[in-house]
C-alpha cells in the first residue's frame, strides 16, 4: 500500500516538474558550446523550459503569419518568413535559408546575365 | 527521468533535407549508421566522438508534440517545419548559452546559474519569457524538494559520531545470549527517508 503512494508521489512530482523535452539532452547541447565548464540545475531546468517556449512561439508565429488560410499546414517557408521578418527569430536565418525552386534561381541567373550583358 | 530514451532512429536524431539558397545550392544528407551517437555527420575518419554543436538535437517526437499543441487543433505540420524546428531548437540553446556563459566569464564564475540564463534571454529578444520561466522554477523547485523527502538519504556522519562505546552500556538486555554462547549487541538501525539526529535502537528479548 505505502509503495503505491510513494510511486503516485513521484508520478506527481514530475508532472509538477512540467517539462516535456530530456533535459540530458538539452545539457549536451549546452556542453558543446565553447568555454561551458559547469550548469547547475536551475540553468537547465530554464534552458529546457525556455526551448519549449521557444518552440510553441515559432510555432505558432510562424502558422499565424504564413499560408495557413489555404493550406492549414505550417511549411518550411513559414518557418524562413518568421525567421527574416521578426526580429527576435533573426538568430535563425543563417540555418533556415529561403528556398527557390530551380527553375526561378536559373531563370534569376538569366536575368543576371542579361543585365551583365547590357553593361 | 522524462522519459528520454536514447534512440537509433535517424528521424528523432537528425534531419535530411535539400535546402537551396539564392546564390548557392546548399545540399544536406545526413547518414545514420545505426549507431548511437547524436552525430549524424560521418567524419573522414569515421570517428563518432566528435560532436559539432548542430549536430545534436532534442528528440524529434517531442519537438514535433510541443508544436502540435501550440498551433490551432485543426493545423498540420509538414515534415520537414519539424524537422527543421529540430535544428532551430538546437541554434537556440547554443545561443542562450554562448550569451550565459559570456556573462559567467566576465565575472570570474565557473557555474552557469539561474540569472545568468534569465539575463542572457532579456539580452537576445527572449524578454517575454522571463518572468513565465520565473514561475515554472518556483513549481519546479518545489516538485524537486517532493522527491528529496522520497529519495533515501544517506547515513550522515552524524549517525556514526554517536555510536560511541558509552552508548551501549547499560541499555543491553541481560539476557541476550546467542547459540555460541557469547553476548552480542544488537544493534538495529531503521531505514528511514529522513535524516534522524539519533540512532534507534530495537532490542530483541
């Protein structure tokens, strides 16, 4: 009986802990930085809290602003809008990068060319 | 303890993906051989022990999760938004980081603490967050001193110091007398999940 309890408590602690991403992980990621020597527990419990925040605002920014009328996904281009037009998601644009179809960059280069050709 | 498991799954551990920039094309595979490593980068060498920090991400499952939640129930998700929030998770931590670990440097410290991430965030844009996070410490904190009264604690040394030869006299029953003939003392200590200042003793008659 009195295990039972216990193990209901524990249970409860975590849900109060309300976290759902590996703080173990988040660590790693912490540790890889240059210079990091030691953590301590309230810096990564904040960091992990911080990066659910941070994801459900991309998130949600990045649907409210894109397509979402049409096509109810949220797509990468949503994702490199958010990152180019906001400014708090500017730290982004170097890994989320506008795509281009292949044709549109050829037919961008052409316009380059011509352009160079009437110099 | 949240239930991260380490997995060999490429799409919880990295992403795979064409992205192509105006002036130039950028083309990323990543390869997983299977093995456990965070990595998904496989070096000349083949050595799996040198992590570059993009290479490490947070589970996919539970990125992709946090971002259906956040957006309208009837909302989808492509692919390829998760897998590239993964590794903007990923910037984001690093980002925190460097700023936090800046400050802890220009002040001579060692630890990475609570205000140093806080001030980092005021810092990058992240000022909106700030106080929420204030408050998910202050339940966190509490869960975690929950589970320290669960936890066994260890015998201090306190315990020990009192079990001086004084202590044994007089409180032995008489008659306590083993096969062999000899008096022994029996000392019994309880296993408690709190620090107790003094030794209990159970005396069998």
């Amino acid at each position: 009986m009195s295990g039972k309890n216990m193990e209901e408590k524990v249970e409860q602690a975590t849900d109060r802990k309300n976290i759902s991403l590996p703080m173990s992980r988040v660590r790693l990621i912490m540790k890889s930085s240059p210079d990091v020597s030691c953590i301590n527990q309230d810096a990564l419990f904040l960091t992990t809290k911080a990066t659910e925040l941070f994801v459900q605002h991309l998130a949600l920014s990045s649907y409210k602003n894109g397509s979402g009328k049409e096509t109810n996904t949220l797509s990468y281009s949503d994702l490199a809008n958010a990152a180019e037009e906001s400014e708090t998601f500017q730290f982004l644009t170097d890994i989320l990068p506008k795509k281009i179809l292949a044709r549109e960059y050829l037919k961008s280069l052409e316009e380059m060319e011509k352009v160079d050709d009437n110099l | 303890m949240e239930g991260d498991s380490s997995t060999t799954d490429t799409t919880q551990l990295g992403i795979t993906g064409e992205y192509m920039t105006g002036g130039t094309y950028v083309l990323q595979t990543q390869d997983d051989d299977g093995d456990e490593s965070f990595n998904d980068h496989e070096d000349g060498n083949g050595s799996k022990d040198y992590f570059r920090e993009q290479d490490i991400y947070l589970p996919i499952a539970n990125v992709a999760r946090i971002m259906k939640n956040a957006i309208p129930q009837t909302g989808k998700i492509a692919k390829e938004a998760k897998e590239c929030v993964q590794e903007c998770v990923s910037e984001f931590i690093s980002f925190i980081t460097s700023e936090a670990s800046e400050r802890c440097h220009q002040e001579k410290r060692k630890t990475i603490n609570g205000e140093d991430i806080l001030f980092a965030m005021s810092t990058l844009g992240f000022d909106m967050y700030v106080e929420p996070l204030k408050l998910y410490l202050q339940k966190f904190r509490e869960a975690m001193k929950g589970e320290k009264g669960i936890t066994p604690v260890a015998v201090s040394e306190g315990l020990g110091e009192e079990l001086t030869d004084d202590s044994f006299t007089g409180q032995l029953p008489a008659g306590l007398i083993t096969a062999d003939g000899q008096q022994q003392n029996v000392m019994v200590y309880t296993t408690s999940y709190q620090q107790i200042p003094g030794v209990q003793q159970i005396q069998f008659s």
